[in-house]
C-alpha cells in the first residue's frame, strides 16, 4: 500500500485528524531537510509535503515565493533534492509529498522524474498548474504508486467538485481562500459548508489547506474536514526558530474535535 494512503487510513481508524506541514525544500541550505523532516516526524506531522523551488509559482504566497527565492540561491534543482531525498530515506520514515509546478517536472523527464521518484521513497505529487483535464500526461506517476493529489477551490461548484473527487487517490486538497497562499486571520463564512460539501462527494480523505497559521484555525477547520495542511506559518517558524509553535499547531490537530 502506498506509504501516504497507509498514514491517513491510520489517522481515520485512531479517529484522528491528518496534519501535514509544507515545507520548502532547500530554503537555508538542503543540509537543513533531514533535521527538518526528522523534527516533523518527531512532532507528530501525517506527512509531509516537500516544495520544489520555481521562478514563476501561481498558487504561492509572498512567504513561500520568498523561500523558493531563498532555496534558488542557495542553488536548489529538482534534481538535487531527489539526491538528498534518496541519501536520507532510510532514516525518514514519514510520507513525503512532492509540490511542484509541472515545467519543473516535464523539463526533469518524466520517465527519469517518475524512477527517481521512487528510488527517493516519494508518496505522492500536487502539481497544481495541472487540471484533471491534463493530467493523463502525468499518468506514468500514478500508475508507478504515487497518487497525485487533486485541488478543488472555494469556487468549485458542485459538478466540477463530483468530477474531480471521482477516482481521486490519497486525498482532496480543499483549498479554503480564494487566492494565493499566506496566513490570514479570518476565513469566509462559507468555508465549513463548502468543506463539509467536499467530504460529502469525496471517497478519499479531504484536507484543508491555505491560509491556517494558528491552533485556532486548526482547531475550527478540522471540525469539517480530515485534517489540515500549513505551509507559510511552518516555513516562518523554522525561518525564526520558533519550532515550538509548529509543534503547538500539530498538538491542535490531535485535540478532539468540539461537538
């Protein structure tokens, strides 16, 4: 079974919520992702999804934008952090998911992308410039094992949601704003609806995922939803070394959910 299915099916029968923190790789140097991921597995993170660096990202905000410009200078390519990944695999035993734009991997090769993956212990991929519509040009990495996640926006309506969670592998990635990633201190009313919605038409677990920065966020969005995602508040505090709020966000997710 895939390494990533097999956590959040554990998470599901412990009746836990998944939490899965992004990081950037490379960002102060990739001598930095072992420590990184250990401390995440120590933590208590599901898994975790590991970003790929590019010059022109679509869905990122201005903190991740800042630590792929940071993991570029420091001289990142896909291809190194594939190296790195396989150098440590036996000593990281949480899933890894890879978050990259799909210039990065068609530029990569596919066949040589889809092989490295797998020698790297990789358990899934987010490409998020890819619809569905195109991602049978990406049909080598499934077939290998490795799902590839799908998104699905606050302005998804109803059929293309239907469309999108049909035959999804992994899980649903619901995206909770309507715009690029960053923390925010409020979410729109209409996001426990549309997640609740979501999980209704989705035969695989649904996590949230953009703009939750506190335990309060994680506390309220899982009550909706399989569990959370965070990306700009865990670069921020590895970036300023308050690992200890990261901890406090994933403690959040584990708390029962209120009634």
């Amino acid at each position: 079974m895939n390494k990533l299915t097999k956590a959040l099916e554990e998470c599901q029968a412990k009746q836990e919520k998944a939490f899965i923190p992004y990081i950037m790789a490379g960002d102060g140097g990739l001598e930095r992702l072992k420590s990184q991921l250990l401390f995440l597995e120590k933590s208590g993170a599901t898994a975790v999804e590991l970003g790929i660096p590019f010059s022109d990202p679509v869905a990122d905000g201005p903190v991740i934008q800042q630590a792929g410009l940071r993991s570029l200078g420091e001289g990142t390519t896909l291809k190194a952090v594939l190296k790195k990944v396989m150098e440590i695999k036996n000593e990281v035993n949480i899933p890894i998911i890879f978050m990259g734009y799909s210039n990065s991997i068609l530029a990569y090769g596919l066949k040589e992308f889809t092989e490295d993956c797998l020698h790297a212990g990789i358990s899934g991929c987010i490409i998020p410039d890819v619809p569905i519509e195109e991602e049978a040009m990406f049909s080598s990495i499934k077939t290998a094992g490795i799902v590839l996640i799908r998104l699905v926006t606050l302005t998804s309506s109803k059929d293309r949601i239907t469309e999108i969670t049909a035959g999804a592998e992994g899980f649903i990635y619901a995206v909770t704003v309507k715009g690029i990633t960053g923390a925010r201190n409020v979410f729109g009313g209409e996001l426990g609806g549309y997640l609740k919605k979501v999980k209704e038409l989705s035969p695989v677990p649904v996590l949230a995922g953009f703009g939750i920065s506190t335990p309060e966020h994680v506390r309220d969005t899982i009550q909706s939803c399989d569990g959370v995602i965070v990306g700009s508040k865990i670069i921020e505090c590895f970036e300023t070394g308050k690992e200890e709020q990261i901890q406090e966000l994933i403690r959040a997710s584990k708390e029962l959910v209120r009634k």
